[in-house]
C-alpha cells in the first residue's frame, strides 16, 4: 500500500474510532451530565424511593448515589452510571427525543400516588380536586413547576411524608389523576385544601374557602 493511502486509512480509522467513542460517552449519563433525560431519571428515580433531591436535570452526588442504590437492588453492575442497561431497567431511552408520554405516565404515577394518600376515602370528584390543586400549584408562580416539585415540597402534603404516599395507588385515584391532568378542575383554580376538622395549621385557615368537597376544603 502507497505510504500516503496508509496515513489516510489510519487517519479514518482513528476518525471512526474516536466517533464511536464520543458516541459511546454521549449514550451514558454520568456525574455532570445535564438535560431533560437526566430530569426524567431524578423524577423516575424519586417515584421509587431512590432519591430524595430536586428534579432539575442536574446529575450530582445526590443522583450519583439514588443510581448506585437503584443498581444494587436491580443487579445491576453498580457504577453510580446510567448506560445502556440501567437505563433499561429505568425504562428511559438514552436516545433519541423523549416522548411526551414518557413524561406523562411518570408524573401520572406521581399524582395518583400523591391523591391515593391524600383522599383515597373522599368521593371521585373529591380526588380530582386534590389532583388538580396540586396542578393549579405547578401553574403558579408560588410553587414549584413541575408535578413532582410541587409533590416533594417539604411540608406541603402530610401524605408524603407518614408514608402514604408509599401505598399502591387505588383505581379511582389513578382515573382522578389522569382527568385532572386531562383538563378538569372541580376547584376552579384553588391552590389549597385542608380537612376543617383535623387541621392544626392556624396559616391555611386564613384561606378564602371557594367550596367544600367530602371532608375537604378547597381555598385560594
């Protein structure tokens, strides 16, 4: 072969194989990697109980370790990274552009955990309201913007934190979150709701009440 083909061949083939390399590193999400799928895994990795940080797009430490316990309990091999077989088990595509509806389900799953917690003994109706409090606050600038911003914020629902929040979500909860998220809104745009007869929070009292549903009611 003619010296100057062979300096080509090799220059391509050093080209093609620092391409699959980048291309290799870029389908791995690793600490300091941004975007919306890392967003996805935060929120995929929060419904499970792996991780207890904020959902935004940020891989650090604290995403770092929710991999690594999510890999130990998977069996996985733990590296504290997201490729191709982790990503699997999450159920997140590593890429191409990230569906809508894989964001949907995730938040859907979410919202009706949150509404099973929270009123899984009030009427049907009554669960759609809490389910669309909680999307009247993403829509809010007082709140956080995304479902589970809003869901994780400390103190805000009692259901998250005395674990029942943890509970398999009934039917009718997982229907009342998906209307919500459909469209209605029995509250017309309330942004709270309290039990009168167990609330302890003198604060929420001050709320106008706009109705009452069951046993809650609902105020701005």
């Amino acid at each position: 072969m003619h010296p100057m083909h062979k300096q080509l061949m090799c220059a391509l083939l050093l080209t093609v194989l620092l391409t699959l390399t980048l291309t290799a590193d870029a389908a791995t999400l690793t600490m300091g990697s941004r975007g919306e799928r890392v967003a996805l895994i935060q929120q995929r990795l929060k419904e499970w109980g792996y991780y207890t940080g904020k959902v935004d797009g940020v891989f650090g430490r604290g995403t770092y370790n929710a991999v690594v316990r999510f890999q130990r309990k998977n069996g996985l091999s733990v590296d504290g990274q997201v490729g191709k077989k982790t990503a699997a088990a999450m159920g997140v595509p590593l890429t191409g552009t990230i569906s809508a509806s894989l964001y949907r389900e995730s938040e859907l799953s979410l919202l009706a955990r949150l509404v099973s917690g929270e009123a899984r003994g009030e009427p049907y109706i009554g669960q759609v309201a809490v389910a669309a409090v909680v999307l009247n606050r993403v829509r809010s600038d007082a709140f956080p913007d995304t479902i589970s911003g809003v869901i994780f914020q400390p103190g805000a629902f009692d259901a998250v934190w005395d674990g029942q929040f943890d509970m398999e979500p009934t039917a009718s909860c997982i229907r009342a979150a998906r209307d919500a998220m459909n469209g209605w809104d029995p509250t017309g745009g309330c942004t709270y709701y309290y039990n009168p007869s167990t609330a302890t929070n003198e604060w929420i009292w001050t709320r106008a009440v706009q109705l009452t549903i069951g046993r809650h009611a609902f105020a701005i």
